[in-house]
C-alpha cells in the first residue's frame, strides 16, 4: 500500500527553476572600431569616447578592450550632431529627445501593428 501523505510531501517539494535558454547567432554580428566609425561619420574619435561615456552611443568592448560598435553607430552619431547644430542642445538634452525620439518611434510601429492610423504624418 501506499502512503497518501508521500504525494503530498513530492507535490509540496520545490520544484527546479527552468534552465536558461542560450540563444547563439547564426552569423556573427559585425563590429566596427573606434577608428572605423570615426572616419564614416567624421567625428573625432575622443568626441565619440564622450558620447559613449554619457550614454549618447552604445559600444561595446572587444577582446583587446578596444570599444566595438554597432554597424548604426555612424548613424546615430550623425544624428547626435544634427540635434546638437541644428536645435543648439547640450549633450544631456540630446540624449533625452534621442529618448523620446525612439519612445515615439515604438508608439508608432504599435499603431501601425493595430492598423490604428493617424491623419497627421509620423514625426521621425
């Protein structure tokens, strides 16, 4: 015979957490240096280590600790400096309307999901 109480006490055990999916990419995402960003945008390369120390640019480090970006960084620096001629922001500013730029682009891409339009055009 078996004991009631032997299911209740399997059943109340805690149970082990999921292992963690590990995702790998098919193809290495390419990285582009500090050096190779700074001739595509024409920004000095310091300039760009500011940017990445305030947050304005996502870089990451490489396997000699050098900064490796994203394939959208000269993008993004162009953009930097066309908020900061353009609209005479300071660095902290920048950073909250690129935030707020980006806030409104998702908004946007969620209304076109809905297929819930605007008469007005989008602002980015």
């Amino acid at each position: 015979m078996s004991d009631p109480r032997a299911g209740a006490r399997q059943a109340s055990r805690p149970t082990a957490p999921a292992p963690a999916r590990v995702r790998y990419a098919l193809v290495p995402v390419p990285r582009l240096s500090l050096g190779t960003v700074a001739r595509r945008s024409g920004v000095h390369p310091d300039l760009i280590r500011r940017f990445v120390a305030l947050g304005l640019v996502e870089a990451e480090r490489d396997a000699s600790g050098g900064l490796a970006f994203a394939p959208t960084a000269p993008a993004a620096l162009a953009r930097i400096q066309r908020l900061r001629t353009g609209l005479c922001l300071n660095y902290a500013s920048i950073g909250l309307v690129l935030d707020l730029l980006d806030r409104i682009s998702l908004l946007e891409a969620a209304l076109r999901r809905t297929g819930t339009r605007s008469e007005t055009p989008p602002w980015t």
